[in-house]
C-alpha cells in the first residue's frame, strides 16, 4: 500500500503531487536561514474550525481570517467547503491543500455516487481523505472536519494532516481549536435545540476569533439536517473595527507659513484611471 | 515522526510561524496505554482513551481496542495515522482471506498479516500493536507485534508508552488460570496505575471480553477505576 515516495527513479510521473523536493527544500531553508534570507511560506489559514452534532443533524462553524506568516491575506475567506448536497467540510492549515483536497473530494465523491446509484455517505469521504491524507505522509497540510447526514445517520469527523481520524459527537481545528474546545467542553449537551446549538458553535467560534491571533473577522455557519443545508455566510461579526472616539484634523492655518514658492512642471498627461480600493 | 524527514543536520523541518502553536504541527500520537490476557476460552483485552498532538489532548475518549474480525480485535499504539490504516489494511485483506476460505479466520493469520506489514514497512511507520482473539483451533490468543515487526504469542502482554510503569505489577501479580472476571480485575488494576503515573495515557479505561460465544465491551470512566492506597 505504502512506498518511499522518495525511491522511485524508474518510474515516469503520473501527474499529481510530487515531494521529492522536500528533503532538498529542507537544506536549502537551512542554508538561507544562515544567510538571513527565508523561503517564502506558504499560506496557513490560522483558523478556529467546529462542528457538534444537535437534535437534527450537525452544525459546522469556522472563522474567516486566512494569513500570510502574521500580515492577514484573506479578511472574510470560505473555510466551510461543499462536498456534496448533504455534506460539508471545515478545512485548516495550508489554505491551498485544504481548498485543493476537499474540491479533488468533492468531485470523486459525486463520480463515486454515480457509480454507486446511491447519495453519498460521510463515511465515504472521510475514507478517501484519510487514505489520500495518509498516502502523502503528512506533506498535504490540511486538517479538515468532515459532517453531514446521509441514509445511516448523522455524522461528524475529523482528520489530522497525516491521515487519522476521530469520531466525536463535538470537536474543533487549527490554532484556535484550545479556545473553542474550551467552550463545547462547558456547554455541549447531547441532543441540544437548532437555536442553542447555533449559539454554541458561535460561541466557540467567537473564542477563538478572540483568544487566537491566526483568526479573526467573521463567524460562518452550515447547519446540515436530512431536509437540507442552510448555509449562513457572516453569520455573525464580533469583530467590528473601531469607531473613532472624536476629530483629529487640525484646521487649515493650524501651522504657520513662512515662504512659499511655486515651480510649475511641465508634464503631458497621457493617461488617467482610477482604481477604488476596498477599504470596508 | 514518520512526518518530519530526516536529513542529516537539518532542523526539523516545521513552519517558525508564532500562530501555529507546536502541539498543532505535530503528529497525532495514541500515547497509550494497551493491554491482553489470555484465560481459559477467550482473552481480555484492555486500552486507555487518550489521543495526544503532542501536548494537547486531540481525542479523550478514543477506542483504541478496533475490530478486525467477529473474533479478532487489535489494541493500537504508536502514531494514530499509521495504526489506523495498519488496522483498515489488514481488516480488508483478513475479511477477503476468510471468504475465500469459507470459515472464521485464526487469531495467529491476523497476526502475521499485521506482522508482515509492520516489518515490510518498519522504516516508515511507528505503530505497537498487540493482536489478541479467539478462534476454534487454539481457542484464546494473544500475539504482540512491537515497533520493528517482531511477532510473539504470549499469555499476557502489555504496549504503550504506559506499559513500562506496569511490568513490575504484571510480572509479580499475573497467574496462568485466571477466571475470566479475575481477568478483568488485573486488567483494569494495571490500566489504572499506568493512566495514573503516564501523562501520555489517561481518560477512560475500555476493556473488552471476546469468546466463542461473543464480545463484551465494557468502560469504565475515570472516578469508577479501583482505587490504589495512595
């Protein structure tokens, strides 16, 4: 089941991904570091990522931080991915390997339910995550929470980078997985309402968007039952940017002229566009 | 790990980034304590239910005791990735090996399928693994496949990073002839005092009881363990 990725000179590519570099990226990161200089990271989404199971079916929650190292990236980015009708998926670590594996899933997921004349099952895509996970050794940083409901039930997984999984009736992801497990392990009770299970996971959620420097901006919710999805995008905004408190222009006149000389240039304007930067 | 590669003088290779915390970048370990005992028509078999990524507890109430036959079950340690595809694996080959023979499968071919997997591939994986059942031919069995592949039938076994602070109790308190509820006692006393004495094992104590006649699951939460005179 299982080679030395590393040992196979014979064998051409197949398409796919390829590791082969890791072991010299890894020496070549050591040097650079020696010089000053670093290899540019790739993007982690920081992330606080949960879901419980309810009464009805399960809620996914997650905030909408992505960073780049400590600048923020993404202010309002989807870390709740579509799997199939009746499945969701939270993804964590490297934002590309979580956003690439869960779409690869998505679509092997809807060719498996072709095949098989059936809806898709939650324990069919936890399946292929893990193996597909566990084949990459860890090298694919994506810790994902997989749930949904199909014809055996609810369920709720999560799957760790190198390919384990855990079957949980609540459980949280990424950096920010402390803070919100902190909340569920105070509050969860089996079999709560759709409202004050919506509260919970938002609470969870607000934890880590507090308590977490990789997350932050909004709460985005999935609600799954066996009638359907609900998928509450920027279901909540604890995080407002601040109102200034008062005035801190200074009037014109403010500060005294002493001279003033006025050297016309003589420019040609040869072309003006205007670009609006988003600044909500 | 198995994750981290190994080159000769490199650091490890992990993300320096302040907003991953390090029990995030490290690989899920089932810490553990795990354990078997034969007796006179099936085994015991007993495990903790702590998951660790690294200081952080990942899963408290893990089921470390995972089936692979209607008889057969494996008690996993080491990395929690690598023993539950081990265990997916053999669950696969074992079912199809007992179809073809039209007839349950033995504790022993479990166990050497188990073993020919952990030793083919002993440089990449990190899994514990004790194989224990009960089968028609040699009744109760318990075979223990450590990290390196060896296998070995033993009467009584114990795996994990908590075994080391039992083997003085299991050596000096175990007899061959147990009753199967003397058993189940010595299991849930050992259990105890690793849980109590490593950090890497704790939570609930799962035991499982599997003879001819069927499996009997049992947990016992943390305050109804014995209680030990300290």
């Amino acid at each position: 089941i299982m080679m030395n990725i590393d040992q196979r000179p014979c064998e051409s590519q197949r398409g796919g991904f390829s590791f082969e570099n890791s072991r010299r990226n890894a020496m070549l990161e050591e040097n650079l570091s020696k010089l000053g200089y670093s290899a540019p990271k790739a993007r982690k989404t920081g992330t606080t990522i949960a879901g419980i199971m309810y009464k009805d079916g399960v809620i996914l929650g997650a905030d909408t931080r992505a960073t780049d190292d400590m600048v923020v990236a993404d202010k309002n980015c989807m870390k709740i991915h579509y799997i199939a009708p009746n499945i969701y998926c939270c993804g964590a670590g490297v934002a590309a390997d979580a956003e690439i594996t869960t779409q690869m899933m998505a679509s092997n997921v809807e060719l498996h339910s072709l095949s098989t004349g059936r809806p898709p099952m939650v324990v069919t895509v936890t399946r292929q995550l893990k193996q597909l996970l566990f084949r990459y050794q860890g090298h694919i940083g994506s810790s994902l929470i997989v749930g949904g409901v199909d014809a055996t039930g609810t369920h709720l997984y999560s799957i760790y980078p190198h390919g384990s999984t855990d079957k949980l009736p609540y459980l949280t992801m990424g950096s920010g997985a402390a803070a919100a497990m902190s909340v569920f392990e105070d509050r969860y009770k089996p079999n709560m309402e759709l409202k004050e299970a919506k509260t919970l996971v938002r609470d969870a959620i607000a934890a880590g968007i507090f308590c977490d420097l990789g997350s932050g901006s909004n709460v985005d919710l999935c609600v799954i039952t066996k009638a359907g999805v609900e998928y509450l995008r920027g279901y909540d905004q604890p995080a407002q940017k601040g109102r200034k408190q008062g005035e801190y222009k200074y009037k014109p006149g403010t500060t005294a002229v002493l001279t003033k000389t006025v050297t016309p240039l003589s420019l040609d304007l040869v072309e003006e566009a205007v670009h609006l930067m988003d600044t909500k | 790990m198995a994750a981290s590669v190994a080159v000769a003088g490199a650091q490890h290779l992990s993300s320096v980034s302040d907003l991953v915390p390090d029990w995030a970048r490290q690989e899920v370990s089932t810490g553990t304590t795990i354990m078997a005992v034969e007796f006179d028509g099936g085994v015991v078999i007993g495990a903790d239910s702590r998951t660790t990524t690294g200081a952080y507890i990942a899963n408290r109430v893990t089921d470390k005791l995972t089936p692979i036959h209607d008889r057969i079950f494996c008690c996993r340690s080491g990395s929690a990735a690598d023993t539950q595809a081990i265990a997916d694996a053999v669950t696969y080959q074992l079912g199809f090996h007992s179809i073809e023979l039209d007839e349950p499968p033995l504790v022993r071919t479990a166990a050497n399928l188990f073993k020919e997997m952990c030793y083919r591939y002993r440089e990449e994986l990190m899994a514990g693994i004790i194989v224990a059942g009960w089968d028609k031919r040699r009744g109760g069995q318990v075979y223990t496949v450590p990290m390196g592949g060896m296998l070995v039938r033993q009467p009584v076994s114990v795996g994990g990073s908590g075994s080391s602070y039992v083997y003085g109790f299991v050596d000096s308190n175990y007899r061959s002839g147990m009753s199967k509820e003397e058993c189940l006692r010595f299991v849930a006393e050992a259990l105890t005092l690793a849980m109590e004495r490593d950090g890497s094992s704790g939570g609930v104590a799962r035991l499982a009881v599997i003879t001819e006649e069927g499996l009997e699951r049992r947990v016992i939460l943390g305050n109804e363990l014995p209680k030990s005179t300290i």
